[in-house]
C-alpha cells in the first residue's frame, strides 16, 4: 500500500507542479512575454484570452492533484490498524497546513484569473493574480523535501523556491506559447502576423532568466543534496539529477535553433511557421518530462545521506560493462523453489532469480536491438521490407508474457484468473497489452493503414510517457544499493525513451527534409536501448 | 488543437493511464534511518530494552506505526510514544523478549509528507 501510495505521491506531485507552470508561468508569460496593451483586440485579445483560461485550468489542476494527495492519497497510506483514516490529524500536520494553503491560493487564483478575463483592463485583478502567484510559489516552500531537513533548511527552502520558479517560468511559458503558436497559426503566421515573431523573441529572453533561475539555485541545491562526485555517480537521487541535466542539455539544444531561426537575417516565415511550433512542442515534452522526474526526485534520499549503502564507480561501471547474454535460463522448478516468497522483503535473492531476470532482459534486448536495426535499414530507404520492425514488438509482448510470471500461468502453478488478482500479474500483463498496441499502431503507420495524422503521433506519445515513467520508476524500499545497482540501468533507457520518442515526433511533425536527421536520431536511440539490455546484469 | 493532436490524443492519454496503473511499483524510501540501535542484523546475547532509529529527516511522530515479529509469527503493534525531544529519532520501548530471530517494520511520515516504510532484523541469543 505505502509503494502504491508512494507512485501516486511522486505523479499528484508532478501534476501539481505541471498546474503551477500553467498557472504561475502563465502570468509571467501574460506580463512579460505577450504584453497585451489596454484595450487590445484581434490576435492579441484572443491569445489574452485563451492564457487566462490556461491559467485557470492549471491553477485548478494544482488545487485537484493537492486535494487528491491530502484527502486520499496520505490518509489512506496512513490508515491505522482499526482501518480508520487519520484526515484530521493529517491535516493538522505542517505539510496538511501548506497543502490547504496551496489549495486555497490555487482556487483563488483559478477565480482571479477568470475576473481579469472577464476585464482585462482593471489593473486591480492583474495586481490580485500576481500576488497570488507570488504566495503560491512562496507556499510552495513548505510542501518541499527542504522542510524536512535538519539543517540549512531556511537556505534550502529558499533555493528550492527559486529553482522551481525558473523552471515553472520556462515550462509554463512554452506551454502557453504552444497555445499561441496554434491561434498564430490560424491568423496567417508570419507572413500576415508578424507580431508572432515578436513574442517568440520576448520569449527567448524570458526562457534564459527562467533557466537561470533554475541552473544557479540548482547548482546550490545539488551541492547540498549530492556532496560530491561518488554521490553523483553510485546513489538513486544523483543519477536522478543527472538524469535532468541531460534532459535540460537537450531542450537548450532545440531552444537554441529556436533563438538562431528566429535571429536569423534570411530566416522566411516559411522557416518559421514550418520549424519553430514543432521544437517548441518538443521543447514542452522535455519540460513536462522534467517536472515529472523532478518530483521522482524529491522521493528519494538525498545522496548525502546514504554513505554505507553507495555504490562505487567501479561497481556501477561493471553492470555497463559488456559481456556475453545469457544463451540458457534455470528451469522454472529450479527457479521456484529456489526464490524467496514475494513478501519476504529481507530475503536475499538467489543466483537463480538473477538468473531468470538478466535471461529476460536480455531477450528483451534482441528484439529491441533487432528492431531498432531494422528501423535503421528502414531510414536508409534502401529496403521496403524493414519498414514492417514493429512487428518485433509482437515477438516481445509473447515473450514478456510467458516470462514475466513465473509463479503465474503458462509457466507456474497459478491459474491464467486466479493468477489476475496478483498486482504484479496484472501490471506485467497491462504492459503486454501496450507493447501489442505499440506494434499494431506503429506498423499500421508504416504499412500506410493507418493515414491519419494522428495515428502517427501515438507511437512517440506513448514512448515519452514509458520512457518518464521508467525515470520516475524506483523498486528501492528495503536494499538501497542492491536496487540501485539494479535498476542503474533504467536511467539511461529512460532518457533514450524520452529522445527517442521526441526525435519521432520531430520526425513526423518537421518538413521531410529537415526531418531526416530526428529520424535517424529516435532509430539509433532504440537501437542503444537493445544493446543496454543486451549487456544488462544483476550481478 | 490540430485535427492531428486530437485524434492521437484519445488512444495516448487512454494507453498512458494504463502504462499509470502498470507502475505502481515505484517508491523510495525517502526518509531513510542513519543510524540504529541495535543495527541491523545484529546478534545480542541479551534483549533490548528498546530499539532507536535516527532518520535523515524530521518525522511526525504521531503517524508513526511499528510492529514487531518473532520469527514467522503473526507481527504485533509496537506502541511508540511522541515525547521524544529530537524531531529526527524514534525510541521503541520493547516488552521483554526471549530468544530467537526478530523483525521490526515501522513506517513513518517525513515532514515533507512522504511515507516510508523498513525493516530492523536482530537476533537474540545465539544466531542461527
């Protein structure tokens, strides 16, 4: 209960970071970036207009996923033996106050937001908005991991505060220039509105002092959580973090061809109107990807706290380092009699779970490695066959199938139903179901079944959310390093997930030419993802 | 929204709330013991009276719950009092304990709000 309780902890925690970005960003993006004058109309009105209502919806969004975490998700996790609820208590707690606090400034603002749209020239309701913007970021200090700590907590709270600032001016601004771009777009874009250039240039300038905000306080906060270079390299939270330096390094990437499009002299409006909406639709991706495993991160022990359970360099560099795939796996007798009930969470595991687990991950790897080959040759164009790769991912749903469950049918003594009521059994199975629904999409795609535009976007769509939720995904409970060595893994395939899916996305959203490169790009990821599981190991 | 958008958007956001409910594994213990009495593990030629657990964090002591078990027995509740003065320990008083292998599970809430929950195994009496 308290790990599902935990999953819904860290995603109600993302998802109300991701209101606050609508929310708060959007009023620094309303300020400073659109800069509507009194008594605007035309593109300017409508774009006023539809923020406002952006602001609102993600104000009520903070307010939701808060109300969630503070009236279910905690109080069920905490219930006591009797199975009674303590709300109240909970409530009464520091972290129960400034939830309240968060909920009630997020409401207040959602009204707000709705005055000023209603009169957009009363500078009283802008002044009322940006005080409640203001308090929410500052309450936002008491619901951090800061709070918590014994020391340095006021300096803690403070650059926790500003970091989040940064990155909710940065994401909350693309997120409502995604929305400009769409009404620019429908007003004739560049060439018969050119105060769409304008904004995107202010943007830039807003984005930089976003990231700013976020890599100074950032750089204090990592100083003070990681400690050095071995809680960096050998702990959960500092691969975390190098984890979202990656995905930064990677939006700057697009925001930079963004700035040069734009700043260009022979920059048209047809480069314009054709490249920057897809690398800003992509740069929001990473964002949100950010905002999720940011709050991954605060779930996890700050790496200055765990000295005896860090992994060294030389431990974690061994589960990279390549060696043959296991050819053979223990029978699955040997294997059940060997492993320790599932709810033993202090047993230690056998050489032959290990076994059974690296002989998985490694199928799983051929036929990953096999279909991102295949896609390779497909890019190339020069064989027509290859184009039908996410077929393999029908192979890879039987395989997880019959693998996945020992304990459960076909392989082990639970029943196909009985074994349905297992959380385990019936996570593993869902997966099945989405690696088939990957397959079917994807080749109906590339076998010109499936023609709607749309169609083509499922496959990135859900390759970015697998790719989130295996960095916001952690087993470590009970054996800190044990796990993370583990799951050290999981990191690096996340964030190839996440390229991957954003390069297709470039891909299907560019113009052909330009989109060769992301194409090439997202194959090569998929590729790497095989040949990470084709080397991975337990022990 | 694009036509595009809208029309990949349902299967997505369907798929993606399912890929939601097959992850539910994913917690950390965030809140993580530095140091305890007895370690874990550990071998004592004579009961406790009391085990002590230092975590890396504050912790609302109210929510905290302990049970502890003998060997592959049926766990009992632990009562732990709040008065402790240092925001960051938990002292357990233990009744009187016979010999044998030990497991005590706690789960408590950080002031942050995240739960967690662990396990202290010590063994009284010679170790088998």
């Amino acid at each position: 209960m308290t790990q599902l309780a935990g999953f819904l902890d860290v995603l109600l925690r993302g998802f109300g970071t991701v209101g606050l970005a609508a929310a708060v960003g959007g009023l620094v993006y309303l300020r400073l970036v659109l800069r509507p004058p009194a008594g605007a109309g035309g593109l300017v009105a409508a774009a006023r207009g539809r923020a406002l209502t952006l602001v609102a919806a993600g104000a009520l969004l903070a307010a939701g996923a808060e109300l969630l975490l503070l009236l279910l998700v905690h109080p069920w996790a905490l219930a006591e033996d009797s199975g009674r609820w303590p709300l109240r208590e909970f409530l009464a707690t520091e972290f129960g106050l400034a939830g309240l606090g968060r909920v009630a400034l997020s409401l207040a603002l959602a009204a707000a937001a709705r005055w000023v749209r209603r009169a957009p020239d009363r500078a009283l309701g802008w002044a009322v908005a940006l005080g409640l913007g203001f308090l929410l970021m500052a309450n936002a200090a008491w619901l951090a991991h800061a709070v918590s700590r014994l020391h340095d907590r006021g300096p803690l709270m403070v650059g926790t505060v500003l970091h989040q600032l940064g990155a909710v001016v940065w994401v909350g601004g693309l997120l409502h220039l995604v929305g400009f771009v769409l009404l620019w777009r429908r007003a004739g874009g560049p060439a018969a509105e050119p105060l769409g250039v304008r904004v995107l240039a202010r943007f830039s300038a807003v984005a930089i002092a976003g990231l700013i905000l976020v890599l100074a306080p950032g750089l204090y906060l990592s100083i003070s959580y990681v400690g050095g270079w071995g809680g960096l390299i050998g702990t959960g939270y500092g691969v975390m973090v190098l984890t979202k330096v990656a995905l930064l390094g990677c939006a700057l990437v697009l925001g930079g061809l963004n700035f040069l499009i734009l700043r260009r002299a022979d920059a048209g409006a047809g480069a314009i109107a054709a490249r920057v909406p897809a690398f800003i639709e992509v740069e929001v991706g990473l964002g949100l990807t950010l905002l999720l495993a940011a709050a991954s991160l605060t779930s996890l022990p700050p790496s200055v706290d765990v000295v005896a359970d860090r992994a060294t360099p030389a431990e974690v560099a061994a589960r990279f380092r390549p060696a043959m795939p296991r050819l053979s796996s223990p029978p699955v007798g040997q294997l059940l009699a060997a492993a320790a009930p599932i709810d033993d969470t202090l047993a230690k595991r056998q050489p032959e779970e290990y076994a059974w687990s690296e002989y998985n991950h490694h199928a799983a790897g051929f036929f990953v490695f096999a279909m991102g080959l295949l896609a390779l040759l497909d890019q190339s164009g020069r064989a027509r066959w290859a184009r039908h790769w996410p077929l393999g991912f029908l192979g890879l749903a039987a395989f997880l199938f019959v693998r996945n469950d020992p304990r459960a049918w076909p392989l082990g003594p639970a029943g196909f139903w009985e074994s349905m009521v297992l959380p385990d059994v019936l996570q593993h199975r869902l997966v099945v179901l989405l690696v088939v629904a990957l397959a079917v999409f994807e080749w109906m795609v590339r076998s010109a079944r499936l023609t709607r535009p749309g169609g083509r976007l499922v496959f990135p769509l859900l390759c970015a959310s697998g790719g989130a939720l295996l960095l916001t995904h952690s087993h470590a409970m009970f054996n800190l390093k044990t796990e993370f060595l583990t799951e050290v893994s999981h990191a690096p395939m996340g964030l190839l997930g996440v390229v991957m899916a954003w390069g297709r996305w470039l891909e299907v959203r560019l113009p052909a030419a330009d989109g060769r490169v992301p194409g090439w790009i997202w194959a090569a990821c998929m590729t790497a993802i095989g040949l990470i599981l084709l080397v991975y190991r337990e022990t | 929204m694009p036509l595009a958008f809208r029309r990949a958007a349902a299967p997505a956001l369907l798929l993606m709330a399912c890929l939601t409910l097959a992850a539910p594994r994913a917690a950390s213990p965030h809140a993580i013991v530095l140091e305890s009495s007895p370690i874990h593990d550990a071998v004592l030629p004579r009961a406790p009276q009391q085990v002590t657990l230092r975590f890396n964090s504050r912790i609302e002591k109210r929510f905290t719950r302990v049970t502890l078990a003998l060997a592959d027995r049926a766990p009992v509740a632990v009562a732990v009092p709040a008065g402790d003065a240092e925001a960051d320990r938990l002292t357990i008083p233990l009744q009187p304990l016979g010999p044998g292998v030990y497991v005590l599970r706690y789960r408590v809430l950080a002031v942050d709000g995240h739960i967690t929950e662990g396990a202290l195994r010590f063994t009284v009496g010679a170790a088998r």
